[in-house]
C-alpha cells in the first residue's frame, strides 16, 4: 500500500489515528496554520504526486470549530493537494454535515446537501465516502463523482444480537421515514439470532420545528424494544417513541450518529430508554447530564472505515464489506 496517503485535519486526528492504525499506516504529515485575522491555511509536508489520497474530517460543529468552520479547511486542504498533483482525492465524511436539508420543505428553501456535494467536486474531490446519512436517494443523486456510502447496521447487529439473545424483540422506527432503514436491521438481527423479530414504528409530523404525533403501531407489549434511527440531535424523537412502547420489557435505542444536541442530555435521561448505543463518528461532548451518559455505549468505526479505504485503494468491494 505503497501508493496510499492518509491525512486527518486536527479536528478530526484522534479518529484519523484510530483509522490508521487499524489500516495498518502512519498519518501522513500536514500543517493547519491560523491566522490573527481568523483566516487559517492547511499543507501537505510529504509529496502528494500521482498518490491516492484519503482526507478524514468529520464535519460536525464543537466549541472550537464550526461544521462551516470543519468543511471550509476541507475544501482549501483538498484543493491544495488538488494543486500539488494528487492522483486521486477521496474525502472520508465519518458524519457529513447539511445532510438532513436534503428536500425543499417549504417554498424557497436550500437544498443544501446538492450544494455541500457541489463545492466538494469543485475544489477537485474524485470520490466521497461517509456513514448512514439521513437520506441515502439524496444523497447518491447529489453527487456527479463516486459516492460511497457505509453502514453501521452491522456494529449494531454484532452487539444487539448477543445482549437480546433469549428475549422476544421488536424494532421500532421512531418515524414513517426511518421503516426502511428499521426494516433492513430487523431482518439482519432476526438472522443473527434466527428467530423473528417483530416490526413497529411511530407516527410523527414535524412543522416549524414542532414535532407531533404519538401513536404506535405495531406490539411491543413484553418484548425487549430496539429503537433504531440515523441519529439523535434534541432526543425528543426517541424519547416520544420511548414513552409509546408502554408495556416493553426494555427498550434500547441506537443511532449512527450522537450530536445530543440542546437539551437531549436531560430529555434521554429522563426518558423510558435504558441504553443507548451510538457510533464514535461525533464524540459525545454535549452529554453533560450524567443519567443520559450512564446510559450511553459506543460502538467504534475506525475499523470499518479502513477496511473501505483498503478496499477502495485495491479496488475490493464495498457491497461485500457491508454483508451481515
């Protein structure tokens, strides 16, 4: 894997580490310089010539940058290894920012996840690679280069199966738009343990910011309750569809992707959830509130990431790394 490069921008280097050393190479080196001005530059210090390149930044916002602040310094940083030569630029996206503006809701609104695909092919990126976006048809139709997209259905089918073994299980979609991605682990978990696992999901609206609807259709009387979705921002989505699945012997709730965004510390604490499970792609710095962080366990994806960069550097397939 002579030919192979990999650099993690300082927002994002613990998990590029991570990725590294389960591919089995060093970070390649590079500098992030700040300016007294707030403008800031990123370099290459290694020759980048006719190489396959993966950059990693996770493009969620913190105290210290921005999700605008994390994807301008990917833009420049790839637009300058564009400049010096590279042979082919891969953007590694653990979470991809803007991509729940996928649709016009109202008249006039962005459809910013076409726009972020748009300034990412235009500084020079060949092929992008992230996990569980919100809406995987917007997401492959905004990109005009090869997008792949990774799942965490299997991370979560691996520790599922071994903690429900024994119970009568139900997955549940906290909302009509999440039954397919609820359905495809359901069928994965009912494999894994070899017994069915029942189906229901939430009815929900969303209007202005404000979320209603609270019926469950579905049984989940005396099951063990999985609560299954893209991700969690304000908690109020699966903290209503917790208190839905009255009678549930346990309910468990998993994401791909953790922002804990407001108040979602204290609304999952107080919520019916007794565990939730999310991914290392946004590390939990917004859980202050201790009966939410008492609940939380996280599943790590540097490993899944770098058997993808792998395979997309010798040219394996991803639809098999996906297989459960």
């Amino acid at each position: 894997m002579n030919e192979l490069s990999l650099f993690a921008l300082n927002a994002s280097r613990e998990f590029g580490q991570r990725v590294a050393e389960a591919l089995g190479v060093p970070l390649s080196a590079h500098e992030e310089r700040e300016f007294e001005d707030g403008e800031h530059k990123a370099r290459a210090l290694e020759s980048v010539r006719g190489r396959d390149l993966y950059v990693l930044q996770s493009l969620y916002g913190d105290s210290s940058q921005s999700a605008n602040d994390k994807l301008v310094r990917l833009l420049f940083f790839i637009g300058a290894l564009r400049d010096a030569s590279a042979g082919r630029i891969t953007a590694v996206l653990p979470y991809l920012c803007y991509a729940r503006k996928d649709r016009r809701t109202k008249s006039r609104d962005p459809v910013s996840t076409r726009y972020v695909a748009a300034v990412l092919e235009a500084v020079g990126t060949d092929h992008v690679v992230t996990l569980d976006v919100h809406n995987l048809a917007a997401y492959e139709n905004s990109f005009r280069i090869p997008a792949e997209h990774l799942e965490a259905k299997k991370l979560f089918v691996d520790y599922f199966g071994s903690i429900v073994a024994g119970n009568e299980v139900a997955v549940v979609s906290p909302d009509v738009g999440g039954v397919k991605r609820a359905e495809a682990f359901r069928e994965a978990l009912e494999g894994r343990l070899g017994r069915p696992v029942s189906r229901a999901f939430m009815e929900k609206q969303r209007s202005s910011g404000v979320v209603s609807g609270d019926r469950l259709v579905g049984e989940v009387a005396g099951r063990t309750v999985i609560i299954i979705d893209d991700l969690i921002s304000s908690g109020t989505t699966l903290a209503r569809a917790a208190a839905a699945c009255g009678g549930a012997r346990r309910i468990y709730a998993a994401a791909s992707h953790g922002l804990f965004a407001q108040k979602a510390g204290e609304v999952l604490g107080a919520s019916a959830i007794g565990e939730i499970v999310v991914t290392d792609t946004v590390p939990p710095f917004r859980l202050k509130a201790a009966a939410a962080r008492d609940k939380l366990r996280i599943l790590g994806t540097a490993p899944l990431f770098a058997e993808a960069i792998r395979r997309m550097h010798s040219g394996g397939s991803i639809v098999d790394l996906l297989k459960v």
